[in-house]
C-alpha cells in the first residue's frame, strides 16, 4: 500500500510538472529528439603538411560515419556527435575517432548551415614511420542541401607522429538516416 502511494505521489509530481514546463513554453523533447540520428560520408583528405605529402598522394580517399547522441546535446547547445573515419592512401591511413559539438548559427530559423568543434584521438600509420596514436583537435563546418544530403568540411589539428605532422582539411558528401 505505501509504494502505491510512492508512486501516486510521483506520477503527480510529474504529472505537474510536464504542465509547468508546459505553461512556460518549454514543449517535451520530440521521440525524434531521443532516437540517434546516424550519417555516413565520403571524400577526400587532402594532408597540410609536405611531410606527409612525401609519403603519401596529395589527396586521401576518405570514408566516415557518425551518430548524434541525443541527449548530450538537445537545446541550444547544439548537437553532439561521436564518430570514426578512415582516410587512406596507399598504405598510409589515419583513424581518428572524435566527439564533436555541432552549433546552428541561428536559433530563430532553421539554417541549413551548421558549425562544430571536437576533440578525439587519432591513430595513424605512415609508410616507414610505424603507427601511433596522439590527441587532436578538429572545426567543422557545414550545410544541409536536402533532408538526407549534406556538405561538410573539416580541418584536424594534430600532433606529429615522428617527423610527419597529420594536419589536414577533408571535404565529404553524405547521407543522414
């Protein structure tokens, strides 16, 4: 009888304040809100520095994918992103696997446009330099063209891995789900 009333008790407080929220204009997350979203990319990754370009092409074929986590970022914070891609060329490859905040620049309309900062680790192998892994950074930026289709930019700010820096901007096409 006294986890009924528990639960009464609870289910009314809830109850008020779902109404609370409610009157003051805040509405609940949509189910949207709480399924992750997924997207897939693919482009180039064209590397910032001649050392990597001694060992490698000057363009990277690179392929991605990466998840909204809902509820790290819902308002106006943002959205944020966990993902990995892969750029490769020849046998030289870098794996990084980032945690990125996305911003809309504008709250009042909906913009196709969207900006984002991350952090992440990347694990990279260079021909005759080995393989490891070392903290970076990466800016993003971006824009819808469709409700499945967009267009993104990244630069990644990494550190040297031997006497090859990783820096680098890629361009990517993808797809949401």
């Amino acid at each position: 009888m006294l986890a009924i009333t528990r639960l009464w008790k609870r289910a009314v407080c809830l109850l008020a304040a779902v109404c609370a929220l409610s009157a003051a204009g805040v509405a609940p997350a949509d189910a949207q809100d709480i399924i992750p979203k997924y997207r897939v990319k693919a482009g180039v990754f064209a590397p910032d520095s001649r050392s990597l370009k001694d060992v490698s092409d000057d363009a990277w074929v690179k392929i991605g994918a990466d998840m909204d986590l809902p509820l790290l970022g819902m308002g106006v914070a943002g959205k944020t992103r966990v993902g990995i891609d892969y750029a490769f060329s020849g046998s030289n490859s870098i794996l990084p696997i980032t945690l990125v905040q996305v911003w809309q620049p504008s709250l009042a309309v909906r913009s196709p446009l969207y900006l984002g900062a991350g952090v992440g680790l990347w694990t990279v192998h260079t021909k005759g330099g080995g393989t490891a892994s070392r903290f970076g950074f990466r800016l993003v930026a971006g824009a819808d063209l469709t409700g499945r289709l967009f267009l993104e930019g990244q630069y990644d700010f990494v550190s040297r891995v031997g006497s090859v820096r990783t820096d680098g901007f890629s361009i990517l096409v993808g797809s949401k789900f």
